[in-house]
C-alpha cells in the first residue's frame, strides 16, 4: 500500500502549525520589541537610572513565566488546551497595558509580572502534540521555533523606528493589541484538540518528575536557554568593541545569521523526521553548540568571526529548539503532556534568568572567558546525556479528521 498520503502533512496539521506559529509570534513579537529600546526610555523615569530595576524589569516576565507554566501546562490537561491559552493571553494583554500606563519604573515592574503570568507555552506546545501526527510533529515544532527567531530579527530592525514613532508606552500598547489578535486566532483558525483522559494532575507530575528520558530533556533545554542569554551579556559589547559594529546596526549580524541558520535547520529536521535520525542530528547539533562555546572563547576574531560562529549557534539553537519539544511530547503520556510540557518551559525560563544572572557575574569576576567556558562545560555533560538517551519510536495514527 502506498505511504504518500500519510507521509505529508494533513490540511489539518498545515493550518496547525501555521496557526500556533501565528500565536507564539505574535505574542514574542511584543515581548521582543522591548528588548533594543527599554534601558533607553527607563532613563527617563523616576528610579530609571538604576540598573538593578532596569534588570528586574527586564526579568520579571521570565521569573513569573517560571512559577506558572507547570500550573498552566497542568490546567490544560484537566480543563483544555483552548481555555487556558485564552486566559493566559488576556494576563498577557493586561499586563501590557499596566505597563504602558505606568508612570515609574515599578509600574513597569508590577506589568511585566502581569505579563509573564500568562505561561501559555506550554499549553500551546501541548496542543501542537495533540493536533499533529508523531511523524509530523517536528515539523510543526520547527514552524513555531522559526517563528519566533523571525520575530526576534523583525524587532531587533523594528524596535528603534517605533520607538521614535510611538515611545515606549506605545509598544507596550502594540504588545496587548498583537496578544488580543492572537486570542481571536485561537478561537477562530486554530483547529480544536481532540479530548484525552483526565486524571488527578498529582499523578501526572509523578509521572513526569520520575521518568529519566524527560529528565534528560529538560536539563537539555535547561543548558540551551542559559547558554543563549548568557551570549547577549557578552555579544553586543564584542560586536561594538571587537567587530567596530554600532548598536544601530546590530541587525546586520543578528538578521543574516538567523536566516542562514533556517536554511541549514530546515533539511537536518527532514533527515532526522524521514529517515529516522532523530537521535544522530540531536546530539550533532549539541557537538555543534560544543564547537560554537569553544569557538566564542578561543576563536571568534573580528566582526566576521563573531557572525560565523553567531550563525552556528542559531543552527544548532534551531534545530534543538523544534526537535526537543517534539520528544518531550512522544515520551509523555497523552494524559500528562501538558504537565510534561509545564515542567520542559518551567526549565527553559530558570535557564534564561540564571544564563544572564550567572553569565554577568562570571564576565564581571572572571572575564568572558569564563562565560564561553561554563557554556562548554554545560554542552559536554549534555551531549553525555544525548548519548545515553533513548529515543522513542515512532507511533503513527490516523491523518485528523479536519475539523
């Protein structure tokens, strides 16, 4: 018999992907246009010029984002996938509204907070499994990671024009105008997930706390995120100092690199969905993020050294980023993914506090070398675990009916 209709994609998990792609970028849009201007604009606030504010300004949204994506990935199990990622979206508008009508830096704070209280990632990622064949489910995973690498590279070019044209308080408006966007996306393009048993969430986390394989992945994503911001402590100033690059024109490097990482992620994930090499193209990429720490510490010269080895991460980055979700969704139990996706997100947002938090204190006392060589060491003892993992075989099922 032939496979060739079950070897593509159904309507039903193309308007999937498409959609919660739409969802995640939209959301991260807002979230990442904040990053290039807001130490400029707290400058103009009261208790604006201190920089520790400025920081938790900034890191709010993660740390609450870390508190409440188990809650988030757990109520989506009990209640719904939809439900959830609707509330947590208009936290989200809520809190992008506080933010720009705060009139100091601590209304700001008390936003951020709001807006990091909407942890819908996991619920997202969850629904994505749900709606998506195994065989397919990378694939989808990659169109939400390529998502939001492309946002990121919109707002890093985007982000002073509209400063200029806005202010601040006008992007913290757009941010809570593109989530309410994203609420109506969810009620009418996103497919509905079909139901699955329910049981006590308790359960659902032993389940997921004591199961070595997720474990794995979530000190993988855990390594990956602190790896990531612990970069930017260092690359902006490299780029300016090293590469004589302005912060204006940043972007020149940032927005190259990420679409040259697409290309080369694009077919690694066809290799690894079609031909069954998830597990050779998964620890690949962790050798390649290997080389990049290594590459950063003893290698990266000039402005195009800095890019080559910038332009690697972000393949490796890209590909880990699609693949891990996907495996962390095959190995949980249909009943517990969202809590297995909670946890996952909860990892990843510890990870990118602690990569800045512990990234600044290591370049302060003990020099950027340190940094790359903490990265290093942290994608050894990853690529060990990588190793020694097992992967889950695939556990096809019928094409969705669409809905």
């Amino acid at each position: 018999m032939s496979t060739s209709h079950t070897d593509r994609m159904s309507s039903q998990e193309k308007r999937t992907g498409i959609s919660l792609a739409a969802v995640f970028a939209l959301r991260m849009l807002g979230l990442f246009l904040i990053l290039p201007v807001f130490s400029i604009y707290a400058k103009e606030l009261p208790s604006g010029n201190d920089m520790a504010l400025v920081g938790i300004a900034l890191g709010a949204y993660g740390l609450t984002q870390a508190c409440l994506q188990i809650a988030f990935g757990a109520a989506s199990d009990r209640f719904g996938r939809k439900p959830v990622i609707v509330f947590g979206l208009l936290l989200f508008v809520a809190g992008s509204f506080v933010a720009a009508a705060a009139n100091d830096i601590y209304g700001i704070i008390a936003g951020r907070v709001l807006q990091g209280a909407g942890a819908i990632s996991a619920a997202v990622t969850a629904l994505a499994a749900d709606l998506t064949r195994e065989q397919h489910l990378t694939k989808v995973m990659a169109m939400i990671g390529s998502s939001i690498g492309l946002v990121f590279a919109i707002s890093m070019v985007g982000a002073p024009l509209l400063y200029v044209l806005v202010g601040m308080p006008g992007i913290f408006v757009l941010t809570g105008i593109l989530a309410l966007l994203a609420v109506v996306v969810v009620l009418r393009v996103v497919p509905t997930a079909p139901k699955v048993p329910r049981q006590p969430v308790w359960q659902s986390f032993v389940e997921v706390l004591t199961n070595r394989q997720l474990l794995r992945l979530n000190f993988g994503v855990f390594a990956l995120h602190m790896m990531l911001t612990a970069m930017w402590v260092l690359l902006p100033v490299k780029l300016i100092s090293t590469g004589g690059l302005p912060v204006a024109e940043h972007w020149k490097v940032y927005l190259p690199a990420l679409l040259v990482s697409f290309i080369i992620m694009v077919p690694a994930i066809i290799l690894a969905e079609r031909f069954a090499r998830m597990k050779l193209i998964f620890n690949a990429a962790i050798v390649l993020l290997l080389a990049v720490q290594m590459g950063f510490g003893l290698l990266a010269g000039g402005l195009y050294g800095l890019a080559f080895w910038l332009m690697l991460f972000f393949v490796a980055f890209n590909i880990l980023e699609a693949t891990q979700p996907s495996l962390i969704s095959r190995i949980a139990p249909p009943h517990a993914k969202g809590a297995a996706l909670g946890v996952y997100n909860t990892t990843q947002s510890v990870g990118l506090f602690l990569g800045g938090l512990i990234g600044g204190i290591l370049a302060k006392y003990a020099g950027a070398g340190a940094v790359w060589g903490a990265g290093a060491v942290l994608s050894f003892v990853w690529l060990l675990l990588g190793l020694t993992m097992s992967m889950p075989p695939p556990r096809t099922r019928p094409a969705p009916v669409p809905a």
